[in-house]
C-alpha cells in the first residue's frame, strides 16, 4: 500500500497539497514500482496536527481521487475517520476506507463500507487511553470494532485489522506489538500493518524520519514473518523488494 498523503503536515515529510499534479504522478509511479493499492488522505493523523473540516478534507482528496480513478491498474483507499468523506470518495472512484480510529470517531464508516461493499480497515487507536497490557487492549478494541463492522453488514471477509502502531503506544508497546502480531491474525482477518518512517523506528535508531528506510525495511520483514498481508509504506520500490522476497521465504510465493 502506498501513501499518498494531501496535507501540509504529514509526519514524514510528503505532503502535497494543492499539488493534484504531482500527487497524480506520484501515484502513478507507485503502481509502476509495484504498490497493490494507493492510500490517499487529506489530514494528518500525528499527534499534534490540527483538526480538519470534512469539506476541507474533500477538497484536498477528491480532485485526486477523480483523476486517478479508472486510471490504475490497483484499488485507490481512502485514509479517513469520517463517514461522509468516505461516502463521497467511494463515490469518486475510493474502492477501500481505512480508518486509523477503528470506527472509536464514526461508527457510521460501517455503514458507507457495507453499502459500497467495499473492504474496511479496521485501526486499533489508544490515544488519551492509558494501557498496561497493550496486546491484550488492542485485540479488545478491535473485537469491538470488528462487532459493530458485522452489524452495519460488513462481511467477513472486508474487514482488514490493523495495529495501530504509533496511535497512543510508547517505544515498548509497539515493539511488543510487531513482536506479537500473530495474535491478531489469529482473529481470523488479513492484517495491515503501518510502520513507514515512524516515531518507533526513530527512537530505536535514533535517526530523522528521511532516514529511517533501513529500520521501516526491519519492521516490515518481521511483521510479515508474523503475518501481516499489507504493508503501508512511503518507499514503494523498496518495501515491494523486501515484501517479494519474505513472501518467497514466509509464504513459499514466487
């Protein structure tokens, strides 16, 4: 899965607002280093961004998510915790939602995701949340979210679970949680897994987000060795390598 983040503030340095221009050919030469699915967003999920208006995130995705529609050979995601920017992006061409905040924000995702009957990311959040036992917390939380994903009508086989690395977890915890992500396979769903340039790669190897490749390459072999089926990632070229070439060792796929 490649980023593709439109906003003035992403975490790692990419952003490209008011730039439909370049956001549509980044896309482009994601899918031609071997992305399977582009993830768009229109607002920053680190901790000290501010706030964004659902119109003024439509504003920034839609324009981009027309253009790129029909035009890939690969799915475009919406990376939103808003039911109506969801709503309106699968109506321009979005074929997945991805919620960081596990439907804690807007439980109507649901919804949008069972009308479309499209696949929906499902993110273990633990922001202004206190946790000790982090593996058991996060399987809670997604349990519950998976809960009210099959009322809404979501089938089984749409929902993707994710760990929520870096969203409320200290350097321990999400350590662990790569460690033990194999327990969250076992709750019978694919898992993504989000680790590209972040914080936990840079307090382990001390190094700024533009240099944390090496330690994002790290968490990506492990996880899939524990089982994750997508990786989110800002290098395409690279990670889609490494995701190969652990496939061929993990998974005997060629």
């Amino acid at each position: 899965m490649g980023i593709l983040n439109i906003t003035p503030d992403s975490f790692s340095g990419d952003g490209l607002l008011n730039l439909t221009e370049e956001a549509v050919s980044r896309a482009r030469r994601f899918v031609a280093e071997g992305a399977d699915i582009i993830d768009i967003g229109g607002e920053s999920t680190r901790p000290s961004s501010a706030p964004v208006s659902g119109e003024e995130e439509l504003e920034r995705v839609i324009p981009v998510l027309e253009r790129l529609s029909g035009q890939l050979s690969v799915p475009l995601s919406i990376d939103t915790s808003k039911s109506e920017v969801a709503r309106r992006a699968v109506a321009a061409g979005a074929r997945m939602i991805n919620d960081v905040w596990g439907l804690k924000q807007d439980a109507a995702l649901a919804d949008v995701a069972a009308e479309a009957g499209v696949p929906l990311v499902l993110a273990a959040n633990e922001r202004d949340t206190q946790v000790r036992d982090i593996v058991r917390q996060v399987i809670a939380d997604l349990k519950e979210a998976i809960k009210i994903a099959r009322k809404a009508g979501v089938p089984e086989e749409n929902i993707i679970l994710d760990p929520g690395i870096g969203f409320g977890k200290t350097l321990e915890q999400n350590l662990e949680l790569i460690d033990r992500l194999a327990e969250l396979k076992a709750l019978g769903h694919p898992v993504l897994l989000g680790t590209s340039r972040k914080s936990v790669i840079g307090l382990v190897l001390d190094l700024p987000v533009e240099k944390r490749l090496l330690g994002t390459a790290a968490t990506n072999a492990i996880g899939i060795a524990n089982g994750a089926d997508i990786i989110r990632v800002h290098e395409v070229k690279e990670m889609a390598q490494l995701a190969k070439m652990c496939d061929a060792i993990v998974r005997r796929k060629k």
